[in-house]
C-alpha cells in the first residue's frame, strides 16, 4: 500500500517545483532563500506554533491558510523575522507579493516562512535581488531542504507513494529542526505536498491528527519559537477520487508515516545529540494520558543527562511519570529500559547495573517501556540525550 520514493522530497509529487539560492541573509553564504511552488492552485492547511509569541510570517500565512487555498511557500533561513515590530510584517507582504510577481500567481496564495535568530530586520534588500534568481523545477526539491535549515547538520526529507482501491498518489515533505523542539510545535518547519486531491476540511483535519503523533510528541530542550509550522498542500494533479472524511483511513495513514519519519529525523539530528530516547507508554487511562506521559519523560532534563551518561537511575523515569499528572497506581507499573526490566508491579526488580550500563552504551537509542496498566491507551514520545555540545552550541548561537 505504501513504499517509499528513493531519494523523494517534496517535488516528487506530480507538479510541484521548487528552487533556492544564497541571498546572504546568513553569514555562511549557504542557500538560505527558497521557493516551494505548484503548476496548480492547491487546497492548503497549517497547523503554526502555540507560542503567545507569533513571527510575521506564522501571522501572515495563519491568516491566508484558513481560506484554504495556496500555490506556493516562500522560506527562508537565517533570520526569524520575529520581533521586530511593524517591519516584520510590511517585509513578508513584500517578500510574498515579490514572490507572487516572480511565479506569475495571486499574491494572497503564497505562503510564507521564517526561521533564525530573533529581533533581527531580515536584509530586504538583499532579498529583493534574490527572489528574481530563484528557478523552481522538479529536480529542486533537495535544494529547497538544504536552503531550510539553521543548526540542522542534514536534510529531513521523504516521499512515498499510496496505491489503493481506485486511487495512487504520492506525498512528500521536507522539514528542518535541531534545537528550540518540544510539544505543541517547536523551532521547526515541515512543508508536505502531495498530489492527491483532498477536501479542505478534511486535510485540515488529517494533518492536526498527524502532528499530534509526530511533531506534538519529539522535545530536544523544553523550548517553543514564534517560528513553527507546519504546512500542506494538495493539487489535485493524481485525478483520483476526492479524499474526504468516508475515504480518508488511508490518506490518513500515509501523512502520518511521513509526519513521524520527518518528526524523528529532526530528534536524531538535535543539538549536540548523541542518543534518542523512545518512550512507549501502554495501558494509560486513555490515549491523551498516554501522549502525556510519554511527552513527560522523554522531556525530562534529568532523564536525558541519564541517557547521555548511560546510567541506568531509573528513579529518574519514575519521578517524571509521577509529576505527569496522569492517572496510575504505583503497584501496577512496569517499567523496561533497553528491554530490561528494572520495575515491575510497583516493586524494584534486581538487575546487574554494569550490565545494563554497558547495554545502553552499545545503542544509540535509549528505549523506555512503560505499561500503567490502568486502562488501553498508548503513545510513543521521542526526545533525545542531553550533552555538554547542545550548551556549546546555545551558548554561542549569534557570536
């Protein structure tokens, strides 16, 4: 039913473009100006970051989106455009009119994101002279992930293609994120495409369910920006029947596969990371109180110091749990780290800790079990170790 599109991104859909070029906004000279555009007028959803704190450009495209219509994403790196008062939004009206005049499209269809440091003018006039230079096309689509990145160290992109009962289409994105993550979006920005055709209300709905599994469930550091977003647009090009909420499961299932393989690429790629943490959370009152309880310990300062030390304090998952709030009876837990138990039924279960110490320094991945055994929900968080480069490179961020 799905495969995955060797080397796919987000212009592996039919009749998305995409392109990027160096405008100069960073230091680095690096691509950090990029274009995401359809040959078509797309239906469009976003979901944006939950900070009281709203970049000009989250404002700007928040308010576009809710028509539901788009054709293309302006991006760049480098510079928030946060923060900076009224300027902020009279330069995003004039980079998406810019980019409107550039692509031959109404102006109120294109989209727009930031994402850098805040409290800094973006350089328009280097960005004037660099819209004209941008020249999307289907091979663009590794370029415009390059160009989205900050503190990234590699790209986060994937495609797959969707065969089903009378229908195949294909769905792509692309994402950037390393620091700044945690649920309820994060200093991060996913943009999907795809080329089937979707009702609005419909997509809407089926990507606010998608990052509540993905994206709502990965914390690197406990931080939120006014930057976050997440955005998609669908064409239509794949002629299939209309997807809508009777037909959807399958569609549904499919952005949530890109949505979690974007959202854990970004938590392998973290700040100064070395290790993930999974936390599988089972048997929860529900699965809201899973998705809690999960996103509790996989964010917890003192867990992931435990992790980056491979030392196996168990005590620490279980004072995380306890403050998550959650509904539990300490006599039902059970708890496994790497596959090993260390509590069952409320009790300590005797282990050999230099054993599992050396366990956990053989993987790269810190895997923690949980079953509450109070009722059938689950979830599964992610998050990441926390080392002495993620505050090197915090400490250092604009100097």
């Amino acid at each position: 039913m799905y495969s995955v599109i060797p080397s796919g991104n987000v212009t592996s859909p039919t009749g998305f473009l995409a392109g990027a070029v160096s405008a100069g906004i960073r230091k680095d000279k690096i691509p950090d100006l990029a274009i995401l555009y359809s040959e078509v007028a797309c239906t469009a959803a976003g979901v944006f970051t939950t900070n009281r704190i709203k970049s000009a450009p989250v404002r700007l495209s928040k308010m576009r989106i809710a028509k539901h219509k788009a054709q293309a994403v302006v991006v760049n790196s480098g510079c928030a455009n946060a923060c900076v008062g009224g300027q902020g939004m009279k330069d995003a009206l004039e980079i998406t009119n810019l980019t409107s005049l550039h692509l031959g499209i109404p102006s109120e269809t294109v989209l727009i994101a930031s994402t850098g440091v805040i409290g800094v003018p973006l350089p328009m006039e280097k960005i004037r002279a660099a819209i004209p230079k941008v020249k999307p096309s289907r091979e663009g689509g590794h370029d415009f992930a390059r160009a989205i990145m900050t503190t990234d160290t590699r790209t986060k992109e994937i495609a797959i293609e969707v065969k089903a009962v009378g229908s195949r289409f294909m769905i792509g994105g692309a994402a950037k994120g390393a620091g700044m993550i945690h649920p309820h979006l994060a200093t991060m920005l996913c943009f999907i495409t795809t080329d089937a055709s979707v009702d609005a209300d419909f997509l809407q709905s089926a990507l606010q369910k998608s990052v509540d599994c993905s994206f709502n469930m990965i914390s690197v550091d406990g931080d939120t920006s006014p930057s976050d977003c997440v955005l998609v647009l669908a064409n239509g090009l794949a002629a299939n029947e209309p997807i809508n909420f009777n037909n959807g499961e399958v569609f549904q299932e499919a952005l949530n596969q890109v949505c979690v393989y974007l959202a854990k690429s970004i938590i392998r790629d973290a700040e100064g990371a070395t290790k993930v943490i999974e936390v599988v959370v089972k048997g929860a009152k529900d699965d809201a109180q899973a998705r809690k309880a999960a996103r509790t310990v996989a964010s917890s300062t003192l867990v992931k110091a435990a992790v980056h030390g491979n030392d196996p304090n168990w005590g620490r998952i279980v004072a995380a749990l306890g403050r998550s709030k959650v509904t539990l009876k300490e006599e039902r837990l059970d708890i496994s780290w790497n596959q090993v138990p260390v509590m069952r039924q409320g009790k300590a279960v005797r282990f050999d800790g230099e054993e599992l110490r050396l366990i956990l320094s053989k993987s790269d991945t810190a895997l923690i079990e949980i079953s509450l055994n109070v009722g059938a929900g689950k979830a599964v968080s992610w998050g990441c170790d926390l080392s002495e480069e993620y505050v090197t490179i915090n400490s250092a961020y604009t100097t």
